[in-house]
C-alpha cells in the first residue's frame, strides 16, 4: 500500500502549515487532508487496542478544531475550485475504482477489521463486501442523476437542476466502520459533494486503510476527501458547526444525534441521522420455530450482538412462548466465544473494557430486575485478557422497564408474550427506537399486514439482518432522520434548483 506523503501544491497557507513529508506506516492511522497524510497530534496520541486480547494494534494522532477546520477548508476549495461537482464521469471511474482497490485488499482488511472491532472474521470479509458493493451501486447512480423540465407556458421552462450539496461531514462509530463509512460517503460522492470524515477512536486503524484506498487514485482530485482522528468531541463538534459544512452524515447513537442536530440547527445545517435501535422479533404461534430460532440466534449475536439492528427483544405468542424459550435457551448456551479470527467461534469481545463492564452490570441488574433465564459472564482461563461477554436471555412482561425501553448493545435477549396480533404490534411499537424489526409466521397476509403497522424503518419477514445496497435503510422516530442505502440516499446530499426561462418576445 502507497502511503507516502505526497509533496502537493496547496494554496491554503491554513492547510500547508500542517504538511509533513512522512511514509504513514501500518501501525499509525493519521489525518488525511487535501492528499496529505498529516500525523500532527495537538492532543496527543492515543491506542487502537484489540479487544480480544487487550494488545495495542497501533497510534493515532488526536486532532483539533484547527486540524478539523483545515480539512473543511481542503474540502471546500475541491468543491469550488475543481472537476468533482459537475463531472458525474469523473466520479463514476473514482467510486469503481475505490471499489477494486476494496476488494483487492478484501483479506487484509477483513482482518484488521475483526482484530481491531473484535467481530467474527466471517462478519468482517462481509462487511469488506458490503462495502464494495456499496461503493459500485453509486459507481452507477453517479451517471444517473436528472432533473427535470416543464413547459410552463409557450416557450416558458420551468428547468429543475439536481446540484451537489457541498461539503459532508462524514461521522462514523465502530461497530461496523468499513460499511458505514462508504454507506455515507459513496452517495455523498456520487452526488458531487466533497469529504471530511471523522472516524471512531475505537477504530481509526480500519477507517485509515479504507481511507488510503482513495489515496493514488489518479484522477481524484486532491481535497475531496478528507478525514480527521479525535478522541473526544472537539473535533465532531467543529464538523457540526462549522459555517462550511453543508450537510452532516452522522451514524452512531440517538444522545449524539441529539447533539448534533442541536449543533447543526444554528446554521441550518441539513442532518441525515443514522440513529440507535431497539429490534424486536414477533413470532406468532404458527411459526417454524426452528427457523425462528436460528435467526434469533444468529441475528442477536451479529457484531457480538454490538449492531443498531440486532435482535434485542423477542415477543412470542403466548401458545408457544415455553417452546421458543426452551429453544433459545438451549441455543445460547452452545455458543462457542473466543478469538474473532477463529472460524469455529460464534461470539468474539465486546469493543472495550468500558463496555463489557457496563453489559456486565446490565446483566446484575437483570438478575434482580427480571426472570433470568441463562446469565452471562465474563469467561476467566484464556480468554480472560479480552472484553468478552457469553449471552443473556431473560423474561420480562413490563414494556415500560428500562430493559425494555434501553438499547443494550451487548449479546443480551429479552422475552415477552403477547395474546394476539393486536397486542404484538402495540408491545413491539412501544419504545422510542424504530429502526428494525422482523416478522414470524407463514400466513404471508398476516405478516404483511403486520408489517404495515409496525413503526420501523425496515421490516423482514421470517428473517432479518439482510441488508442491500439498493434498499433503503433508516429509523422511524428516534432512530433517525433520512435514509442511506437505496436511490434515496442521494437526497441528502443534493440540492434541486429551480431556473425558469422565459421566452422573448
Ligand atoms: P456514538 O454516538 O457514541 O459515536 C458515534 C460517532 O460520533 C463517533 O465517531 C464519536 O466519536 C462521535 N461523537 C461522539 N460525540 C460526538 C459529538 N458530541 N459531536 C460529534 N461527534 C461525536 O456511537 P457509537 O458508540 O460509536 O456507536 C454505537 C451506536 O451507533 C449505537 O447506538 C448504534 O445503534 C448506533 N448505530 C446506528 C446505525 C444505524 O444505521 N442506524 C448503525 C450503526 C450504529
């Protein structure tokens, strides 16, 4: 991988001060601006550590307000003052190029990713895919953007012109920063936007080399891409307010989305918002319990259960509810934890110290607050150096318990009944989340019409967890604002421009 600092001619003095001629080795992930790999450290440095043995991966230099304003000043003049804007062309070749250079690095990738994030390498190669994928649907819509005419009297045109938005801030959160990344970027690119990204302190190394695959991209002009490292929110707070941020991307928890939306309301920023979830799964009495409990499984352990649309609550019909504990029980109690790049492990770590310690307190709580039905620990012996956590599962009938209403964000399962459709509905609706659910049952006109009333961004049907680059995604309520994914990405990153020509004479 090239990633030796490239020698530019950048007219900002505000952006020049801050060049270095240095190689970027592996083990560092520094700032990326105007084409620059910049490892100044105002706040200093701080570890990626991997949190299945609690070893450091590598440094990263933490940045500031200057840094972030540099990056949006390099990412500015590449919107003026270069092709980017008005060549779709051009954009196209870099999008499916930045997609080939993915997938030639999908191995080594995929396994800083799992090192790095903890995730079963299985999961990672997929991300890494998801990615690529991503990145060659708006490699295509890139050369798919129209307005529209209207002849509004003779001769008279009502022209409505689709235009870059402008500059994006691009927030990313760890749990699964490959995807999530491009899932923002390659629409804000395709439309036309320039880029400054500020990725996870949990996971800068993975965002760095997803980052450096656009660095040698010839055509690509120098500033369009920009990314700035932080520990703490200085950084993300310049990104939210800064006067020439045109649009925040912003993926990670609803008390974030909170703050940058209130940040982004001084200068009328447009926010698309990513935003936190709570999915339940409805399984009805005349479900296949086998298949229902295989994707409970599987889709409540996916990113070690870290994942905005992971499978937290089940309500079972009260006929089979017993059968389908039983089931779950016997399932999670089989799951094998350990080392994420083992492919006979279905659980890895937990992303840190912080937050196994905080899903370990969930679990004490439950115990005294629910009906327990498995408890999880932290296993000691071998893989007592890593932040790992096996699964929970508890009864609970009360919706309006903080288990229920909470977003746990660890391999934890809760379990409710419902009597009838009505009462699944009402119950599944009943927190603030509405992000994801998924649906049981073969009756497809009860499935369908179930999944009509439910108050989420996506519903599946006898599955969940399938997600697709042309599909849309996106919360209801407090799980967000807008949709990724899908030709409706491409709102948040375009403006429409009405001009109107009337005819002489
Ligand atoms: P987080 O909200 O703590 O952080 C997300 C990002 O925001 C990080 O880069 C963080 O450094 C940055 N940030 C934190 N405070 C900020 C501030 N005041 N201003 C600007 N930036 C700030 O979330 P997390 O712990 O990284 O990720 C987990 C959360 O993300 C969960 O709630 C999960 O449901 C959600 N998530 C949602 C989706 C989705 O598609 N809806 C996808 C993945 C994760």
């Amino acid at each position: 991988m090239k990633l030796d600092m490239v020698n530019m001619d950048v007219e900002s003095t505000s952006i020049s001060r801050f060049i270095r001629k240095r190689i970027m080795p592996e083990s560092i992930a520094s700032h990326y601006i105007a084409g620059n790999w910049i490892a100044d450290a105002p706040n200093g440095f701080d570890e990626s550590i991997n949190p299945a043995n609690g070893q450091s991966l590598g440094r990263f230099p933490l940045g500031s307000d200057q840094l972030a304003s540099a990056a949006v000043l390099a990412a500015r003049q590449a919107f003026e003052q270069t092709a980017w804007a008005c060549d779709p062309n051009l954009r196209s070749r870099v999008l499916f190029e930045f997609a080939d250079r993915m997938e030639a690095n999908k191995e080594r990738l995929a396994r800083l990713l799992s090192s790095e994030n903890g995730k079963l390498l299985v999961q990672a190669t997929h991300e890494i895919s998801a990615a690529v994928s991503e990145a060659r649907y708006y490699g295509g819509v890139a050369r798919n953007i129209f307005g529209r005419v209207r002849e509004t009297g003779p001769g008279n045109m009502s022209i409505l012109a689709r235009e870059p938005a402008g500059v994006v801030s691009v927030i990313v959160p760890w749990n699964a920063p490959a995807t999530l990344l491009v899932r923002s970027a390659a629409p804000a690119l395709a439309a036309g936007c320039c880029l400054v990204i500020k990725p996870a302190p949990q996971t800068p190394l993975t965002n760095a080399r997803v980052i450096s695959l656009f660095d040698g991209i010839e055509c690509l002009p120098k500033g369009v891409v920009n990314s700035v490292n932080e520990c703490g929110i200085e950084v993300g707070s310049t990104l939210s307010t800064h006067p020439d941020i045109d649009v925040i991307s912003f993926t990670g928890s609803s008390e974030t989305g909170k703050k940058i939306m209130a940040n982004a309301a001084a200068s009328v920023k447009r926010v698309s918002l990513e935003l936190g979830g709570k999915a339940p799964a409805i399984v009805f009495g005349e479900a296949d319990l086998e298949k229902a409990t295989r994707e409970i499984v599987r889709a409540s352990l996916t990113l070690n259960g870290q994942m905005c649309t992971s499978i937290s609550r089940v309500l079972a019909q009260d006929e089979i509810a017993l059968a389908l504990e039983d089931r779950l029980n016997e399932a999670f109690k089989r799951v094998v934890l350990g080392d994420p790049l083992d492919p006979g492990v279905q659980l890895g770590p937990l992303i840190d110290r912080a937050n196994q310690e905080r899903v370990l307190g969930i679990i004490n709580r439950a115990r005294h607050e629910s009906e327990l039905i498995l408890e999880g620990s932290a296993p000691g012996g071998r893989l007592s150096g890593g932040c790992y956590v096996s699964p929970t599962l508890f009864r609970i009938d009360d919706t309006d318990h903080w288990l229920v209403q909470g977003e746990l964000f660890g391999p934890i399962v809760s379990l409710e009944s419902f009597e009838d459709e009505n009462e699944a509905v009402a119950k599944a609706n009943a927190t603030r989340f509405g992000l994801a659910a998924s649906v049981y049952t073969p009756h497809i006109n009860r499935a369908m019409g179930v999944a009509r009333r439910l108050k989420f961004g996506t519903v599946w049907l006898n599955s969940h967890n399938r997600l697709f680059a042309e599909a849309e995604t996106g919360g209801y309520r407090e799980s967000g604002i807008g949709r990724l994914h899908g030709l409706e990405a491409m709102h948040d990153f375009l403006e429409t421009k009405h001009i109107y020509l009337e005819a002489d004479g």
